[in-house]
C-alpha cells in the first residue's frame, strides 16, 4: 500500500479538520498526503509517511523505525531474509517451540516471588523479542517456500 492510500483510509475514520487543527495546517494540506504524488500524475504533497520512508532510507538507522513503533505501543524488528530452497520443517518448528519454552520459563522464574523487578522486565523482553524474530523468520521461509537460510541457522546454533 502506497503512503497516499493509508492516508487515505484513514481519513475515512478521522476527521480531516480535526488533524488539521491538531497539527496546525492547512485543510487543504491534509486532503493532498491522501492524493498520489505530484510525480505519478496526481497534485499529492510529501505527507509525512513518505518523510519518514525518507527518513530511514537516508539514514539506514532502524532507531527511527523504533521511535515511531514505540509511539504506537509496538516494538520494531526487522525481518530476516529467506532463500529459496525447501528443507525440513522439523527443526524449523523445534526451534520455534524451544524459544517459546525458554520465554516461559523466563517469565516463571520472573514471576516465581510474585513480583517482577525492571531487569527481569528487560529479560522478558529480550526472550520475547528472540521468539517474535525466529517465528517471523519461520513465516517468511514458509510465504516464500525456502527453509535453507532458516536450516543453516539452527545448525549454526547448534554448533556454538
């Protein structure tokens, strides 16, 4: 989806004025992010999607990306690559449940004196994280139908 159409749903849930009037612009300015750019044949302006796609691309720094997912109340990661070629779905699988397993038994341990401290928070976050990443890394082998970087990674975890 292009930056001018999410604008564009979105303005059909909040009011165009009442953005306006938030962030100090023009009517006029909030109905053109929603319109194609001005470079695929429409009157479109720069809306701020495209600034932070800017953003990012110039800076190659995911930090941006963080800030505005943490804003959102989410949390940012990137997604692995996939190549092409089938393996074994077994190991894939184990893997997933084995990060599982060890987020539980984090967040056990977290929770074994009823309360959880700031650092045990910061581990349950990391445990969390490192499930979100390997089961994203299973999904994206799996729409694509390639386990070979998947498979080279746990037999390089198993070897360490």
């Amino acid at each position: 989806m292009q930056s001018h159409e999410l604008l564009k749903e979105v303005l059909k849930k909040t009011s165009a004025k009442q953005i306006a009037a938030d962030m100090g612009l023009s009517l006029s300015l909030i109905y053109k992010w929603a319109e194609p750019p001005a470079d695929d044949s429409g009157s479109g302006a720069n809306n701020p999607l495209d600034r932070i796609e800017q953003l990012l691309r110039t800076t190659n720094d995911h930090r941006v990306a963080q800030w505005v997912c943490e804003r959102a109340g989410g949390f940012f990661i990137t997604n692995p690559e996939a190549k092409p070629h089938p393996y074994s779905l077994i190991p894939a699988t184990n893997d997933i449940v084995q990060e599982f397993a060890d987020m539980l038994q984090v967040i056990a341990l977290a929770a074994s004196d009823q309360k959880v401290t700031k650092e045990e928070a910061k581990n349950i976050r990391g445990r969390w994280e490192e499930l979100k990443s390997v089961t994203e890394g299973f999904v994206r082998s799996a729409e694509k139908g390639n386990f070979a970087e998947l498979e080279r990674e746990l037999q390089s975890k198993a070897t360490h």
